[in-house]
C-alpha cells in the first residue's frame, strides 16, 4: 500500500488497479469474485474459479486475504461438497460500490 495512505481506507480504493500501476496486484480478480457472489451465493471454490477464470489454488489466495479484510466468510466442510464461500454485510456493500 501507498505510504500516502492512512486507515481505514474504503475497500473500492484498496481493490482498484490504479493502486499499484504497473504491478499485477490482483485486483481485478478480488472485485470479479465479489461480483460473482454478489450475482449468486454461496458458491464454493470450484465455482468461483470457474465464474472468474482463475485457478483453484489461485482463488484460494484470493479468498484467504477477503476473508481477512472481513469481506468474505467461507464455513469449511469436509469430503466432495467443498468449502462454502459467501459474502459478509460489509462484502455486500464493497460489491455495491463496484
């Protein structure tokens, strides 16, 4: 993050591109999968790799670090079914803002 800016900063801001010009931040792709959750939920991984066209692995990362910033809350199951990923209220309105 720029040292120019100070907390909280709106989530719109931290997932822009402009943030980091020229560097691949991933930023398109956390706001792809707000929107694709935001379109339906819940969705498991396997479901938002293939709705935003990035690997499993990859989602993962990303939906690790929304989990993190509070915008996701995914409830882990075990065996075939895979874990649920849905968005929190604040997820929500980051997603409207998009």
């Amino acid at each position: 993050m720029p040292p120019s800016l100070t907390l909280p900063v709106p989530v719109a801001v931290l997932y822009s591109p402009a943030m980091a010009p020229g560097y691949k931040t991933g930023a398109a792709t956390r706001r792809a999968i707000l929107l694709a959750l935001l379109a339906e939920e819940p969705r498991t991984i396997r479901g938002l790799a293939a709705a935003v066209g990035v690997t499993e692995n990859g989602t993962r990362g990303h939906v690790r670090r929304m989990e993190r910033d509070g915008l996701l809350m995914v409830t882990r199951r075990m065996g075939r079914l895979g874990s649920e990923v849905r968005l929190t209220a604040a997820g929500k309105e980051a997603a409207k803002l998009l």
